[in-house]
C-alpha cells in the first residue's frame, strides 16, 4: 500500500535534498558514470585543462539549479502524477550532479562557491512556478530544458577534442534532458511566454557569467 506524504513530509525531505544538493551526496539512480573507462588523454594542455574545468563547474551549477527547481515545483505541484515525475526527473539530475562534480575534481578544480545562492533562487523560482499551476510548471520544465540543451551544444562545440571524459558526459546529459523536456510537454505543459523565456536567458548569463571565475 502506497504512502500518503503531507506537506511537512514534502518539506523535510527537500530540505536533505538541498542539503545533499549543495554540501553532501545526492541520491543517485545508480547509473555508473559514462567516462569511467575512459582515460584523460596526454594532450590535453594546462591551458584546455582549466577551461574544461570551468565548463564543467558551470554545467555541475546548472544541475544544482536543476535540483532545486525541480525540488520546489514537487513542492507545490498539484496533482501527484506531476510531483512524482518532478522527483523522478531530480533523481535522474542528480547523477548528472555527480558526474559533473567527480570531473571537476579530476581536473583539479572545485565546484562553484555560489551554488548554495544559486539553489535558493531556483527553489524559490520552482516553488513560483508549480503555485501558478501545473502547466505552466510542466511548460517551465519543457522550457528551461530546451535552453539546457542549447547550452550543452554550444559547450561540446568549443570543448576540446582532446577532453573525450568531459564530452562523453555532456553527451549523456544532453540525451537526457532532452527526454525530461519531452516528457514535460507531453505531460501537458504550456508554451511560455515570450518575455518569461527572455528572463530565464538572462538568468542563465548571470549563472554562466560569475561560475565561469567562481
């Protein structure tokens, strides 16, 4: 017999996401890493080196943001086949989280000193979105996705060639938000606006910008 969750259950649980988001180790489907059989070529130089590790950082900060989006949309989604797709799809984020940040510290770099701001700006936007209904929630999710991707092509596109385990992660990743974005329309979310999709772009530079150095 299925469990009934209330609202404090629902809040207690996201508060050890985001504390497993931002400080520990985030629940993971148990999907082994898609470079862990692959070796960091001897070409790769300082210089590429440390620009994939800032790609990196900032596609690790972009699952933080998609954790906790994810997270607050759960929260106050209304109908439960949403929520359990918004937690779903968080879990399947949360590899990404630890693909990302397992290569960060290959490369001999660290995560981003923002993530915990970046996490409560984006649980607040999820949180936001999932009140104003559960299309636009859905729409929110296709939308955001569909900038993911776009951002993730351009990143394998000035990626070294010689970086093979950072662009067989990107890959992967790229596979599977195009999926959550596909199931989030097909859920039956609504094109957004014009002016929102402008906004969340811009919010997007501001991560992009500051995560690159920080």
């Amino acid at each position: 017999m299925s469990r009934h969750y209330s609202q404090l259950d629902h809040l207690i649980t996201n508060f050890d996401q985001a504390l497993r988001t931002i400080f520990g180790r985030p629940l993971v489907t148990g999907r082994p890493n898609p470079s862990e059989l692959l070796t960091d070529a001897d070409e790769l130089t300082e210089a590429e080196q440390a620009e994939s590790a800032r790609m990196m950082r900032i596609n690790h900060t972009g699952e933080v943001c998609a954790q906790a989006l994810y997270q607050g949309q759960s929260l106050t989604a209304r109908l439960e086949r949403v929520r359990d797709g918004m937690e779903q799809a968080a879990q399947e984020e949360n590899d990404h989280l630890a693909w990302c940040e397992q290569r960060i510290h290959e490369l001999g770099s660290h995560t981003s000193y923002l993530s915990p701001v970046f996490y409560a700006g984006s649980f607040a936007l999820g949180a936001l979105a999932g009140a104003v209904g559960d299309k636009w929630s859905l729409g929110f999710v296709a939308e955001t996705e569909r900038q993911v991707v776009k951002h993730l092509d351009g990143h394998l596109q000035t990626l070294s060639p010689q970086d093979q385990k950072s662009r067989t992660i990107l890959e992967q990743m790229r596979l599977d938000e195009l999926h959550h974005g596909t199931k989030a329309q097909e859920a039956g979310g609504a094109e957004l606006p014009t002016p929102v999709k402008r906004l969340m772009q811009a919010m997007s530079k501001v991560m992009t910008g500051t995560t690159y150095w920080v």
